[in-house]
C-alpha cells in the first residue's frame, strides 16, 4: 500500500517503510532547500535559516539512524 502523502510504502508481510513518517516529515524541509540552493549562488546568505536547518538536520540524522536501525532489524527479523 501507498501512502500518497508521504511516498510511505509498506507491503503487508512483506516489507515495513525504511523510513517513518515523522522521519520524511523533517526530510522534506531539508529536500526543499536543496532544490532551492542547488542553482541559486549568492554569498549573502540567510543565516537565520541556515541556523534552523542545521537544527533540523541534526534531528533528521537521529530519526534517520533510529529508522535505519529499525529497519535492519526487521530485515533481520524475516531472514531467521
């Protein structure tokens, strides 16, 4: 099954989402920046922003390690 709103797949008894939702929450404000940045070069920078994504950042990196770890286990878990 497909959650439109988070591109969340799980596939009953098959397989569990690699990442939470919670977890593609915090991601999509990091993605959207990206894409903002990627072609937009200037050297007077927001700081304020960059402040608030190197916030967001650090907490997406605990989510994406927590949800990896989950993941693996899961894998673990179905290959015994």
């Amino acid at each position: 099954m497909i959650n439109q709103q988070t591109n969340d797949i799980k596939i009953s008894e098959v397989r569990e989402p690699v990442i939470s939702n919670s977890t593609y929450k915090e991601l999509k404000e990091l993605m959207r920046f990206r894409h903002f940045k990627r072609y937009y070069f200037e050297l007077d920078y927001d700081w304020d922003k960059l402040d608030f994504l190197s916030i967001k950042f650090e907490k997406v990196y605990t989510l994406m390690i927590q949800d990896l770890s989950n993941f693996k286990k899961f894998l673990i878990k179905i290959s015994e």
